[in-house]
C-alpha cells in the first residue's frame, strides 16, 4: 500500500508564508506526477499545482490565483513534494491536499499505477 502524509498547515497572517510538504511511503515502485489540491466548504477540491516527475526538477503547472506566490517542488530520491506559500491571502484559507499518480506492487495484483491522495491539511489565513 501506499500512504502520503502531509505537513505544514496552520494559522498565518495575510502577507504571511508557510511550507507545506508531503511524504510518500509505502511499497512504491514509481512516483510520477505530484501535486497540491485544496478544498472549502462546498466547494469542489482545485488544482493548486502540479509537478512532473521529469529527468531533473520537472515541469510545473499552477493555478492562476497562486502564480507568483506559490512554489511547488519534489525530491524524488525522498519521495516528497513541497509547496511553498509566499504573500498569503485569505483566500488561500483552504484544506490542502497532497496528491501523487504512483506505480506499486500491490500484493497479489501485481504492477499497477493509481492516485493516492494525502488526509489533508488546514491552511487558515487571517488577521
């Protein structure tokens, strides 16, 4: 199996920064893409920011209410990705989530590649 544990959520004032990151274990065979997503209530869950695994840093992709504020990057020899928070606003008030698209033995399946998503974790921005 494969579990991702997130880090790194809090209370921050606006203009303030924070460091999430996230960690993957587990009976990992491959990490390709990685990611943060977040969610308020009665809202749909949205791409924060995405990262390929590619042959160096990889490629990202943000969203538009985070570019130039938010800094996403991974470790591959550790299995973790980090999303660094600049300039926060209290829009950015949202449970965080990791995300990974991971290829695993999976006992008695055999080789098989799925998304995993971490438990989530609160980012509160406020005054």
């Amino acid at each position: 199996q494969v579990q991702l544990v997130e880090s790194g959520g809090g209370l921050v004032q606006p203009g303030g920064s924070l460091r999430l990151s996230c960690a993957a274990s587990g009976s990992i065979f491959s990490i390709y893409g990685m990611g943060w997503y977040r969610q308020t209530p009665g809202k749909e869950r949205e791409l924060v920011a995405v990262i390929t695994s590619g042959g160096g840093a990889g490629s990202t992709n943000y969203a538009d209410p985070v570019k130039g504020r938010f800094t996403v990057s991974r470790d591959n020899a550790k299995n973790t990705v980090d999303l660094q928070m600049n300039r926060l606003k209290p829009e950015d008030t949202a449970v965080y989530y990791c995300k990974a698209n991971v290829g695993a033995i999976v006992p008695g399946r055999g080789f098989r590649r799925d998304d995993y998503w971490g438990q989530g974790t609160q980012v509160t921005v406020s005054s």
